[in-house]
C-alpha cells in the first residue's frame, strides 16, 4: 500500500523517514520526528508509529546501536549445588562461645566496655 502511495506522490512516512536517518545518521528519534513535522506542517504523523519508521530506518542503515545478542545453547546451564547446612558440633561450639561471651559481659559490668575488652585484646595480638 505504502509503494503505491508512493508513486503517486503522496506522504509516505517510513520513506521520508529513512530519508532524514540516511541524511543524519546521529539524529535523535525525536529530533526526527520533529524535523518531519516541520517539512510536512499539512500531514499527520503519528508519534508511535513514527519512533517505529525511526528504528527501522537506523536499523536498514546499520546504526541500530544494539550488538545482536549470541544464541541461546540447546545444552542446558548447570544449576549450583544446594547450600550445606550447619551440622549440631558447629552449633555446639557457638554455643559455648556465646556462654563465654555472656561471661565476659557480666565481668566487664555492660557490653561496651567488653567491647573495648576484646579491641585491646586484638590489639596485643593475644592467643594469634
């Protein structure tokens, strides 16, 4: 329908499109639309359908911006293997070291001054 409007002289907006991205490769989408309207002021242009006449021009001309993407492979990716869980030892000894803690509080009379405790502690490098 498009070809024959064409050889009769008429609007046809995907070619005049083509025509301003094959003048201005680095022409933005709205700039060309803006640029049609002002050479036809008569004609109706659509501003969906014309982005789209936009893309397929950049696209027939090589600009399109976008690397195709690499093909899907026919072999399927490998999921990882499910997280272990905790065994009852390494709870066991987690325990012990929060009865420790809980010591340590209670002799440094509240939890920051066990805090700066342990800092010194780490600072003499004691038990390394």
């Amino acid at each position: 329908m498009a070809k024959k409007k064409a050889s009769q002289g008429a609007f046809v907006m995907s070619a005049e499109m083509r025509k301003v991205v094959s003048e201005n490769p680095e022409i933005k989408g709205k700039d060309a639309i803006a640029l049609l309207k002002k050479r036809f002021p008569g004609e109706k242009i659509n501003e969906n359908s014309a982005n789209v006449a936009f893309s397929n021009a950049r696209k027939a001309i090589g600009v399109s911006g976008k690397s195709t993407a690499p093909a899907a492979s026919s072999t399927p990716t490998r999921r990882p293997a499910a997280a272990k869980t905790q065994t009852a030892k390494t709870q066991t000894g987690n325990f012990s070291v929060l009865e420790a803690a809980k010591d340590l509080v209670e002799a440094a009379g509240d939890s920051q001054t066990a805090i700066e405790a342990l800092k010194q502690l780490d600072k003499l490098q004691v038990g390394k």
